[in-house]
C-alpha cells in the first residue's frame, strides 16, 4: 500500500482530496503548512512514497518550497526520499514547469 503526503494549505481542498486517494487504497497523511510538511519528510527512513504538494498557483515562491521539501527528504535518508508531485489549480509558465521538473518533481495542473 502506497503512503502518501498530502500538502495543501487549503483544508477544505485537503480534505476532498485525501478521502478520494483514501478511497482508491492509498494511506494519506496531510500537512496543512510548510514547516510541518518539512519536519514529516525530515525522517532517517522514507516514510512515503509519494508527496503531493499542491499550490494555488505555480510560483518562485512555492518552487523554493518545493526545492525545501526535496532537501529535507533526501538529506537523512540518503537519495532514497519520496517521489514529488506537484500540482497548480493555474497553468504555470514553461520556465517555471522546467525548474519544477529540475528538482525532481512531476508537474500538473489541477
């Protein structure tokens, strides 16, 4: 069974979101802000296999959050850190799609 990390500030978003992927078999665990999103994926071990970080809208801002969570969850757990999908309910510049991809995650627009 696949583990998730749901990142999304939007609660009301977050919850919808995470009973859908509940209902298709996944284990959701959701992160409501930054700092809490960092500390989960702070962990010596993977604890999830895929991170969902969702975002009103693609910016420089929410790509050196991204890069923030990339870091945390590679730095102790040796490369072997969940895989990243990061989702915009805005179409995102290519620029900023290549710099999202750059860091490793998957980019869609929700």
């Amino acid at each position: 069974m696949y583990r998730v990390l749901l990142i999304d500030e939007d609660s009301n978003h977050a919850t919808r979101l995470a009973h859908r992927l509940r209902e298709c078999g996944l284990v959701v665990t959701m992160a409501r802000s930054a700092a809490e999103a960092a500390g989960q994926l702070e962990q010596p071990l993977p604890v999830y296999d895929v991170a969902v970080v969702v975002a009103a809208a693609a910016s420089e801002q929410s790509v050196s959050i991204l890069r923030l969570f990339v870091q945390a969850s590679i730095q102790l757990s040796l490369g072997r850190g969940p895989l990243f999908l990061f989702a915009s309910r805005q179409k995102c510049s290519p620029q900023l799609r290549l710099r999202i991809e750059h860091l490793g995650a998957r980019y869609v627009q929700a």
